[in-house]
C-alpha cells in the first residue's frame, strides 16, 4: 500500500475515528446527499466496531487520515438484494467507509479498498461485498477503478444502495 498503513483500530483512536467519520457526514450533506444524515453512523457505532474488531485505521506518517469496518460476518441486508451477486460463498462486507479532510490526502479511498483486499487474501477469503449511497461518486469512482462489479441494490435503514462485489481469485 506504499505510503498508507492499514492497522485495527484501538481504543485509543476512538477520538480521531469520530473526527473522520463526522467529516465525512458534513462532508457527505455539503455534496447535497442524504447519505449519514439520518444519526449514522455514530459513536456508538465506532465503539461497537472498535469492541467487535472490525474497524480499521488508515495512517500516513503516524497520523489517522481514514477508517473503514472491515466485517468478516454475515452483513443480513445483502441476503436480500435486487440483483445477482457473483458469488455465494464467504466474503468480507465493507462498511463506514471515510477519509479524513484535515488534510485532505488523495488516494485514501482506493488506498482503503487496496488494503481490505490483501486482508482479505490473507484471511483466505476471496470475495469483497460493499454497498455505497447512489450519489457517492467518490467511492463509487473507487469501485469502478479498482474493478467492483455492480450486483444490484440492497436497502438499509429504508434507503436503496448500490452493491458491488469483487472476486480476488
């Protein structure tokens, strides 16, 4: 991953997590979406992922510049989706995705989706499953370039999403 380190969260992070994620809600609501406007994802939500071991930081030069829950459990919204995913079998799920805009780095998205992949080769897992609002042209842009494949929609909270999966082998 070159310059971005990926590492599970720690307690101690908690701070900075909320800092990013409450970046990327503003940010998220100045682009005119609806995405995370509604009370999620919250404290308790990074408290929950921190406690479970799913949240992951992403660090440049020591300093947390992204966050991403990397779930190896069953995400029950894409049980039911309209669509097709690519496959049945086990796969990481994808969630809170956010990069920090204090500073802005480029990069920290793909940098992100780069790392969940090798983690999830390493844990011998082959499939990556992610759902992203449908106005989020940043992680949408990531999918695309990294090569995800549209699947269908899943809903979450009463909202549609776009999923995506891509297979690693």
């Amino acid at each position: 991953m070159n310059k971005f380190q990926i590492r599970k969260a720690e307690q101690a992070d908690k701070g900075r997590i909320w800092e990013i994620i409450q970046q990327a809600i503003a940010l998220r609501k100045e682009q005119g979406s609806r995405q995370w406007q509604d009370g999620y994802p919250n404290e308790d939500v990074v408290q929950s992922d921190i406690d479970k071991g799913y949240g992951h930081v992403v660090e440049v030069d020591d300093k947390i510049i992204g966050y991403v829950a990397i779930i190896f459990d069953i995400e029950p919204a894409y049980n039911d989706i309209d669509g097709k995913w690519l496959s049945d079998g086990e796969y990481v799920g994808i969630h809170r995705l956010a990069s920090a805009q204090d500073p802005h780095v480029k990069g920290v998205g793909t940098a992100i989706m780069q790392g969940v992949e090798e983690i999830a080769v390493n844990n011998g897992i082959y499939s990556i499953k992610v759902d992203t609002n449908f106005d989020n042209g940043g992680m949408l842009h990531v999918f695309d370039k990294l090569g995800y494949q549209y699947c269908g929609e899943v809903h979450f909270r009463g909202a549609a999403r776009r999923a995506f999966e891509k297979l690693l082998k």
